[in-house]
C-alpha cells in the first residue's frame, strides 16, 4: 500500500480539525482509498498554544517552508487564510511539483486565476472543496455532479454568523447590535466581522461559484455587495414575516442572454420555501440547470470538523491522483466565450421598500407618481401601523423592475417634501 504524506500550514480551528481526522480515521481512509494518508507535518507560528489534538512527536514546526519542501510530504494543506503569507506558500508548493488543498475562498476569489494556471504548468492539483460552504459538497458538485449541465441560477445563503443573526432578530425582536454582540460572546462571530457582516465573505463565496458554472475571473472588487448591517432593520425583518417572506443575505448568480447577475444583497424569500427555511448558522445553496433542474445543498458551512471533512475528501483525491500519476489541475473551466458581469443596475428584479411619508392627502400619490415615472409598477402599496410624528410607514411591493429604476425613483421620493426617513429597498427572489 502507497504511503502519502500530507503537511498541513495553518493550526487553527480548520488546522486541528483536519490533524484530528486524519490522525483518527487513518484506517478508514486506508480502506476507502487504497493508500496510507499520514500526517507528517503541521506548521504554524503558534507552536505552544493546545488545540486538543495529540500531534505525534517531531510533526509540529514552525517552519512552514521545511514543511513545504520535506520530502516527506507529497501533499500540502493550506489553511492559514488571506491573501498574503498563504498565497506565497502555495505559489512555492506548486512549483515545488506538490498538489495544494485550501479552504481559503478570498484567496480564491481574488487570486484563483494566475493560481490555477500556476497548477496547471506544474502539472499538480489545486482542489478547494471546502472554500464555500464548508461541509457542503457544493463545488464537488458544480464541478463533478453538474458538469453536463448548463447553470442558469444559483441563490446562496452562505455566511453562518449572518444567518444567524437575521434568524435571531427575527425570532426575538432583538436589533442587530445586540445579536451581534451575543454572536460574538458565543463564537459564531469574529471579534472584527467586517467580512461577514458586509457581505464581503459571501461575495467571495459567490466569485467561486460563478467561476466554477461559467468559467470566468470576475473581479471581486468591482462586484456589488451589500451586508445586513445598516441595511436591515427590525421593522424590515418583521414586515417581511407579515408578507410570507423572510430576509436572508443572498449570493445571487443568474445568467440570461444579456449577461451574468452576480452579486450579494440582503433579500426577501418566501417563508415557506426551501431557503426561507434555512436557520440559525447553516449554510445552503440552490442551484437551477437545464437538466436537472432544482438541487439543494444544506448543512453547516462551517466549523472545525464539518470543514475538515472537506478538507480531508481533497486530500484523498489528490492522493489518489498522486498514486495513478494523474492530476486535474485545472479544476475551473473556461468560458468558450466572454461572458458579460452585468453592472447592478441592468439587475432585474421585484421589490421591498418601506416608505416614510408625510401623513397627509396627497403623499402617496406623490410616491407612485414617482414610480410611475421611471418605468417601475406597483403591485401593492400598503400603510403599516399609525403614523408616527406626522410619517407614516408605507410598504411598497413592485412587479419586476430594474435596479437602476427603482433607485432612480426613490431618489426622487427621498427628495421630495412628503418624504421623511430615508427609504429602506430590498430585492425579492421567489
């Protein structure tokens, strides 16, 4: 039986979660592979903290440059995460002829071109199973399951903290601070969550999807983000229930003849629906093609284990890969044609959007007049509640319209003497 030694960079949650697997199911992945997959180096500049994983003797280093080129070690683990340190020490195990498995999606998703071709010259593999979605087969099955098909959408909800801070404002009528607050007292938030909370995690997530369905680079700077923080409110996320709907943060990928939708914003779906469903910190991602139709991938996008079983069906492949003299380097297509990133908004949908309007005759007619103007119809326009100092709260529901009408229209309900707070707009996908 072929021995494959695996050294692992990066000794974090994800790192000690991967160390514990393949130092607990070594005979299982014997069984299931063929090969003895042992775990000779871990790196990390933290050599004394306890991650309560028993390393054995000789593999912990701080040195993640010996333990890219020991020549022990035919299969390098990136887990550190960014862009910086990590994209180094892939470039050098790649062209140290060494396969790379990462779970880091903004390295991906900002650098994952010149990377993937750097693979491909080495002749070895890349593999990234777990960069979205952690514990969710979704990229083995973009890229493997639903390869003969043609992706027409995929809807994501694929940040854990913002999930379940949007599930617990709904639940307990808490605003977003304070969820906030316990999400970090509880672990489920980062100290800084800038990345999660303004969509920027997501919108990474988001790039390597559509990178996988329609073989491009999109540029992840120039793509339209929005997160949950400023944009949704208790009031939204309780006018949203009233309506059948509830508000989960996106990654929406849609391709049309015009060009590809690909972005990220807080958004209404139905209650009852299969992603209206999706609580607390699960992750899950629909995804429509030609000839499969609806698929859905659900369960925990992250945490130690959960990604390290990810993590760890990678190393295998690129194991096995290894012992046939076989790689697949270039896991990403490319598009035969250039495909188009619509501007946000060119971006079609329905739409939310609450109101504040002087409580006096003609206010409301004032707003439609508005709507009226630039192209965008209304499907329902309702008052909610009594009117507060002289406002009161109108909810507008549109049919199908265009981003860039839609805000032209409440900008000129915003500017005009009958508006109040600012207008609040959420897309609704159905």
């Amino acid at each position: 039986m072929d021995t494959i030694g695996v050294g692992i960079l990066g000794f974090g949650t994800v790192g000690a979660g991967v160390a514990q697997g393949l130092l607990a199911n070594r005979e299982v992945l014997r069984e299931r592979t063929g090969l003895d997959l042992e775990l000779r180096r871990v790196a990390d500049l933290d050599t004394t903290t306890d991650r309560g994983v028993a390393l054995p003797e000789g593999v912990l280093t701080a040195d993640a440059k010996a333990a890219i080129h020991d020549p022990a070690v035919q299969v390098v683990v990136e887990l550190i995460g960014g862009t910086g340190v990590a994209r180094t020490f892939v470039e050098e195990a790649l062209r140290a002829g060494k396969p790379v498995v990462t779970a880091n999606k903004k390295l991906l998703a900002e650098a994952g071109a010149p990377l993937f071709a750097l693979a491909a010259e080495r002749g070895v593999d890349l593999f990234f199973g777990a960069s979205v979605g952690g514990g969710i087969p979704i990229i083995r099955s973009l890229r493997d399951g639903l390869a003969g098909t043609r992706i027409e959408t995929i809807y994501g909800i694929l940040n854990g903290t913002c999930n379940y801070i949007l599930t617990a404002m709904e639940r307990e009528g808490r605003p977003f601070e304070e969820v906030l607050a316990d999400a970090q007292r509880l672990g489920f938030a980062e100290a800084n969550p800038t990345l999660d909370v303004d969509g920027f995690d997501t919108l990474h997530k988001a790039a390597i999807l559509a990178a996988l369905a329609y073989g491009i680079a999109p540029d992840v700077h120039a793509l339209p983000v929005q997160g949950i923080r400023g944009a949704v409110g208790a009031a939204d996320i309780a006018q949203a229930r009233e309506l059948g709907y509830r508000i989960k943060l996106l990654a929406i990928v849609k391709h049309s003849p015009d060009g590809l939708e690909l972005r990220v914003a807080p958004t209404l779906v139905p209650a009852d629906g299969m992603l209206g469903s999706v609580s607390g910190v699960f992750n899950a991602a629909m995804v429509k093609s030609d000839l499969d139709d609806w698929t859905l991938y659900y369960g925990r996008g992250a945490g130690r284990l959960p990604t390290a079983a990810t993590v760890i069906g990678d190393i295998a492949e690129a194991a096995r890969n290894l012992a046939a003299g076989t790689h697949r380097a270039v896991a990403v297509p490319r598009a035969a044609a250039p495909v188009r990133v619509k501007p946000l908004g060119e971006c079609v949908s329905r739409f939310y959007a609450r109101l504040s309007l002087k409580d006096e005759p003609g206010s409301l007619a004032a707003a439609t007049g508005a709507f009226a103007r630039h192209g965008v119809s209304i499907r329902s326009a309702v008052q909610r509640g009594a009117a507060s100092d002289g406002f009161a709260q109108v909810i507008v529901i549109t049919h199908e319209a265009r981003r860039a009408d839609m805000d032209a229209a409440l900008a000129e309900i915003a500017a005009g003497a009958a508006s109040g707070a600012a207008p609040v707009c959420l897309g609704i996908e159905e």
